[in-house]
C-alpha cells in the first residue's frame, strides 16, 4: 500500500516537470495601476478638529 502511494507521488511529481516550461517576459505596454482615494474622512476629520478649536477659543459665542 506505501509503495502504491509513493510510486502514484512520484508519477504526479514526475508529470508536474514534464507539463512545459514557465517563461517570464516583460509586457509591451506600461503597467497602470489606477488609484481610487477617498479623501473625504481626513478633510471632515481636519474640519472637526478646526470647528472643536474654534467652540473651545469662543465659549462665549455658542
């Protein structure tokens, strides 16, 4: 039974290497790789911050 198992291990390995080869090839055209950032949490978190400085500087007025 381990021999069967061994042999059917070694047949797969062997296939695997006899399957083709790999090549590498740089593409002809650049690569693009496009950026979608949302922005919008650091300005409302700037403005917040702003706003808390502002309510603290003029307790008088709110």
């Amino acid at each position: 039974m381990r021999r069967k198992v061994l042999a059917a291990g070694a047949l797969a390995g062997f296939a695997a290497t006899l399957g083709g080869c790999i090549s590498v090839k740089a593409p002809d055209k650049p690569i693009v790789i496009e950026l979608n950032i949302n922005i919008k949490q650091e300005v409302v978190y700037r403005l917040a911050g702003d706003a808390s400085q502002t309510i603290d500087k003029n307790k008088d007025i709110f």
